[in-house]
C-alpha cells in the first residue's frame, strides 16, 4: 500500500488508534475529526460532577506519526468518487478510507427527550445545570446500563443535597452475575439513590418523567440510554444492519466497498466463540490498533478479539470489577471496594497512553 493515502474520520477511541498505528507506515495519512484533544468518553460521568480528567491533545497522541490532523467534520460521503466531503466544504480524496465515526445516544423517539434531558455527552453542561440551580432538588437517571449506574453513583456521592433517583425499564445492573448486580444495588442504597425498575420512560417533560409505571418529578433530566451508530454510515450507501452499523468482514472490511474499513461503534463485529461485539471502548480500541497493523503490513490476520473484564466506577471511592469469559457472559467472581477501585483507576488511566 506504499504511497497510497489513507483517509480516517472519528478520534475516538477506534479512529485515534487507528490513526496513530497506521501513522507508523509509508503511507500518507490524514486523520479529519473536530476534536482537538482525545474526548476520553468513558470518565464522562466526572466530568458531569466538575472532575478534571486527563484528555491529552491529539497532536501529542500522534507525535512522531505521519498523520495530518483536520480539526473539522464530515458530513458526507463519496464513495464511488472515493473522497470525504467536510462542513467547510472541502472534498478530500482518499485511497482508503477508516470510518470509525462511532455511536451517539439514542433518544429512542421518546417525546421530549431531546429537548429536556442531558446526556453524558453534555456533561460539562449538566454539571452548570446542577451547580448552578438555586436549591436542591430531584436528579433522574434514565437508564439501568453501565453509564446510568456510574453517573447516578457519582451524582449522587457529590451532590448530598440532591435526590437522585435512577430509572430504568429493567433491572438495574441485570446483566451482571447475582454477586454484581447486589454490589451495585447496596453502593446504590449507601448513597441514598432510589431505584425505580419496571420504569419504561414514555415521554420527558420540563417536569420530569411520564413512565409506564406513573410520573416521576424531576428538575433534572439525566438520559443514560442505549447508543446507536453515527448515520452517515447508513447515508453514504455503506452496507449497513437494521442498527446502522457496516457489515464488515473478518478483517473489518466493508463488504460492500472493499476499500472502506470499520472500526469501534460504527462496525458489525461477529466473531467465532465469541460472538457480537457491544459498543464498548473495550471493544473498539483494539479494532483500532488492529487496522494500524493491518494497513502497515504488519499483520495479515483476521481481527481477533475475547473480553476479560467489565469496569464499573461506583464514586470516588467504589467500583465493581466484573471477571467474564471471553464471550463476554458473567463469572461469579467480582472485584469490590479499594481494589476494585484501583483496577478501574488503572485501566481508565492507562486508556489514552495506549492509544499509541
């Protein structure tokens, strides 16, 4: 592929990796994505209680890499005319393409999600919101997932005053083994949260939730729900699952446009033994750093690919360290307390030097 250019749109997780892998090659590269400095999407729920977190720039992440970064955004695809079109209008051509745009909340069509809640992707703003309200009130999370379980427990343990309550269509945590979902209900319960299960949110309101199980009043709206894929994926012609995810092959090639590669929230993964990869950080830096070997000569493998743990954050001062099999289902066997803590510390930490 010497001489060729290589196109990479998305600095998540997956696009800053790939980026800075391929960067090792002979190839020209230019990775476009607005963001200057790596958004780190999993400590969100610190930043949504006024914590500073690492977030190094992406110039540092690609130092010493043959990578032109466009600090702008794409918002159309040519793929017959190989080329990325960005908002200031300027049409890119490229001989391969890395789309790893990744995922956004899903608002699920809910009437007035949109409008009344915060996700975590406004956390600095949520944080304003809640530092800045007059009096104490009420905080609902919605959502039973991993990102509605960490920012309720944070919420909560920074702002005593607040009544968080978390709201969740199911059980909260459900997809834990029995001894992780009941550490995450107590730390839950220490904390004051009130957990409202069966709660299937129906329409958010500026006072609060309508669920199927009754009104909830809330000042503030929290959403935490399920993520879905970027849509330009869906837009441009790419082939795409029901979800909007590109089906790609077993070397996240699109099977559509052979000279398009898919990785992080953006690609359908299915694996041997392992099965569908979730959208997780977990899952997409690796497809990353894969498609930097693979697009340098490195590696001429298949994307290969097992789980080994799941992280929780709890606070400040808990955390849930989940033990899995590599097909991602539970072991009984959890990690909690101070240990539990200094292992999430680690991994979460550890994240952007890896991106390397």
């Amino acid at each position: 592929m010497t001489g060729k250019h290589i196109v990479v749109i998305g600095a998540g997780y997956a696009g800053l990796s790939a980026a800075a892998g391929i960067g090792r090659g002979p190839n020209q590269v230019t990775l476009i994505a607005p963001e200057q400095r790596f958004a780190h999407r999993v400590r969100q729920h610190e930043i949504a209680v006024g914590r500073r977190i690492s977030r190094p720039e992406v110039s540092h992440v690609l130092r010493g890499r043959k990578v032109t970064h466009l600090a702008t955004r794409v918002v159309e695809l040519d793929l017959a005319g190989r080329k990325v079109v960005t908002e200031d209008g300027k049409r890119i051509a490229y001989d391969t393409l890395v789309y790893a745009l990744g995922s956004r909340v899903a608002w699920s069509d809910v009437p007035g999600a949109a409008e009344h809640a915060y996700s975590a992707e406004n956390a600095e703003e949520l944080h304003r919101r809640i530092t800045g309200a007059p009096t104490p009130g009420t905080i609902a999370v919605v959502g039973g997932g991993a990102t509605g379980i960490e920012l309720a427990t944070e919420l909560a343990e920074a702002h005593p005053d607040w009544q968080v309550r978390l709201v969740a269509s199911g059980p909260v945590g459900g997809w834990l083994s029995q001894r992780g979902r009941a550490h995450v209900l107590s730390v839950l319960g220490r904390l004051g949260v009130r957990v409202d299960e069966a709660h299937q949110v129906t329409a958010v309101t500026a006072a609060g939730l309508e669920t199927a199980a009754g009104p909830v009043p809330a000042d503030v709206v929290v959403w935490a729900g399920s993520l879905e894929p970027h849509p330009l994926a869906a837009e441009s012609g790419l082939a795409v699952t029901d979800r909007g995810q590109a089906v790609v092959d077993d070397r996240l090639r699109s099977v559509s446009h052979p000279d398009v590669y898919v990785a992080g929230d953006a690609a359908s993964v299915d694996l041997p033994g392992v099965g569908h990869l979730r959208m997780a950080c977990a899952t997409a830096q690796p497809q990353g750093r894969y498609l930097g070997k693979l697009l340098t000569g490195r590696t001429d493998k298949p994307f290969a690919f097992r789980y080994l743990t799941q992280c929780l954050s709890l606070g400040r001062g808990e955390a849930l360290v989940q033990l899995i099999h590599g097909d991602d289902s539970m072991k009984p066997r959890v990690v909690t307390g101070a240990a539990g803590r200094l292992v999430k510390s680690v991994i979460v930490n550890v994240l952007p030097l890896s991106l390397r």
